[in-house]
C-alpha cells in the first residue's frame, strides 16, 4: 500500500516536471514577433538567461495602424504588477504606436493606436517604441524613431529615412506628456534601450542607423531622459539592430538581432566598457525577432504553458 503511494506520487511529479517549471521565483520573459509580421505577438522564456525555450505565438494579435503589422514588441513592468507593451504598428504613413497592458499575458487591455506624432503632419513612420518604467519618478518613459524630412542635417540618409529618437512619459495610459526630441546625437538613430544600473546611473544601448554604421553603441547619463554623453565605439557587427538588456547574477547580457545572417547574437558586461561576444553561448527559438526581455513568476510561465497561444 505504501509502495504504491510512493509510487503514485514519483508519477504525479514527472507528469508536473513535463508540463510546467518550478515556482520558486522569477525567471525572463521574451516578447517577440515573427516574419510574416501582420500576426502578433510571440513569448519565449529562460530560466538562466541564455537559452530560450519557444511559448509559440499568438498572443496578441496585430490589430491597429495603418498596416496592422506586430514589430518590436517592448514591455515593462509597473510597480502594482501590471505589464505594458508596445510595439511598432506599421512601416511607414502612420503616426503612433499599439499599446496594450496585461497580468499575465494571457488577458489583454483592449489594445489602443497611441498617436505620439499627430502633431507632425509630414512624419514619415514612428518605428520601434521602447518602454522604460522610470520608478524613480514612477512614470513610464516611451522612446522611438521618427523621420521628420529635411528636420535634420541629411548626411548619408535619405530624407525619408534620417531618424531622431523622440519621447513621451505617462503614469496611467489616459494622459501623456508633449512629445519631445528625446536624442540628436547628430546621425540617423534608432532602437534605443534605457539600462538603470543604480540611482542616476543609466546606460542607452543604441543602434547608429546611418548607411556605413548599422550597428549599436552605448552611451550614458545621471538621467533616464539625458543628456546621454561618452559614446562608446562600436560593439556589434555591421547589420545589427534591436538590442534588449537583462541582467545575469552580476553581468549585463546585451541581446541584439544580427539580421545580416538573419540570427540572433549577444554581448556580455559587468562594466558597459568591456564585452564578450556570446553568441556561442545563447540559444533562441528559430525565427526569433526582437522585443525585449522582463522578469515574471513562474506562476505566470506555468499558466501560459497550460494555456498556450490563441488558436
């Protein structure tokens, strides 16, 4: 009798071992989108940081903007628990981006067009927001790319394609402040991402966009909104573009899709002044496309992985 309690016990335990992960404490959430990316948003998780396991897709389908597309899904979590995701909702002739909130990613706000640009009648496009809970402050900072023609000094940029990084900060997602240039750094930029690593202590990991560059730097403030200062040279190949930043027992992994060989890279700190490449040492679902990386409980993997994407 007792050999066979026991024994239903072990089997209870690998059934649960198969189909879920342990509860312990947080582990990383990817948001991610695919090709073709008219369909949504797509998860994959880690319990270490390196290797990603697929949660398939999809999760939020692509619904708003003028050409309903799903790229560069970033999220950031608030101090009450609650997740905001944005995300880039057409290519060109659009003047915001999609915005939409969830506890566990399963149950969604009704997804919402947030015009940032309408105040700029010729803006080209509004590409790859980036979300930053600023809980200093406690407001949420979201930073993109615009093109604005004959705005800035051309250079090697076509005139429809001469990004500057703007911005807008929020605290319930019903009002937000005047959109501001929120970077020039005097070429063509995009795919920024904010990294606090203490009180007035933050780096932006950006993408120089210009024609001859296409690849990500660092720079650094006292301040989540700038000025950014001491520019780093360049970290990553020719070709790479939106990074995402998570911190690893005492390093910074620095994620960046390395689109030339349509793969995924990433660069390893403890100082934002010397990196690793660690592309040998990741690994991520085939057809990954970047968003960017957040911790939540296993209680919230456990019940994703039970309930599994919108069919």
């Amino acid at each position: 009798m007792i050999r066979n309690i026991f024994l239903s016990a072990f089997i209870i335990f690998l059934i649960t071992s198969c189909s879920s992960i342990d509860k312990s404490d947080d582990i990383y959430l990817f948001t991610s989108f695919r090709e073709p990316d008219n369909r949504g948003l797509y998860l994959a998780y880690s319990e270490d940081g390196y290797n990603w396991e697929d949660l398939g897709g999809i999760y939020l389908p692509a619904t708003l903007g003028t050409h309903k597309i799903m790229r560069d899904p970033s999220v950031a979590r608030g101090a009450d628990g609650t997740y905001h995701l944005v995300w880039t909702t057409s290519w060109r002739d659009d003047n915001g981006i999609g915005y939409a909130s969830t506890k566990d990613f399963i149950n969604w706000s009704e997804p919402q067009h947030i015009p940032v640009m309408a105040h700029e009648p010729d803006v080209v496009n509004v590409w790859a927001p980036e979300i930053f809970y600023d809980d200093e402050e406690d407001r949420f900072i979201i930073v993109w790319a615009s093109t604005i023609p004959y705005r800035f000094p051309k250079e090697l940029e076509a005139e429809d394609n001469n990004h500057r990084l703007y911005y807008t900060t929020t605290s319930d997602f019903k009002t937000f402040t005047d959109t501001e240039l929120y970077l020039d750094p005097g070429f063509s930029i995009i795919d920024a991402v904010i990294v606090k690593r203490e009180k007035e202590d933050y780096v932006l990991v950006l993408k120089n966009n210009t024609r001859p560059e296409r690849n990500l730097r660092v720079a650094f403030s006292s301040s989540p909104l700038g000025p950014w200062e001491n520019y780093s040279d360049v970290l990553t190949e020719f070709l790479s573009e939106g990074p995402t930043a998570i911190k690893v027992d005492d390093d910074w992994l620095i994620y960046y899709d390395y689109y030339d060989t349509q793969t995924y890279s990433a660069l390893r700190t403890n100082d934002f002044v010397k990196f690793e490449n660690i592309a040998d040492k990741i690994s991520l679902p085939k057809g990954h496309k970047h968003g960017t990386i957040t911790a939540v409980s296993r209680e919230i993997i456990n019940n994703i992985i039970e309930r599994g994407p919108l069919k």
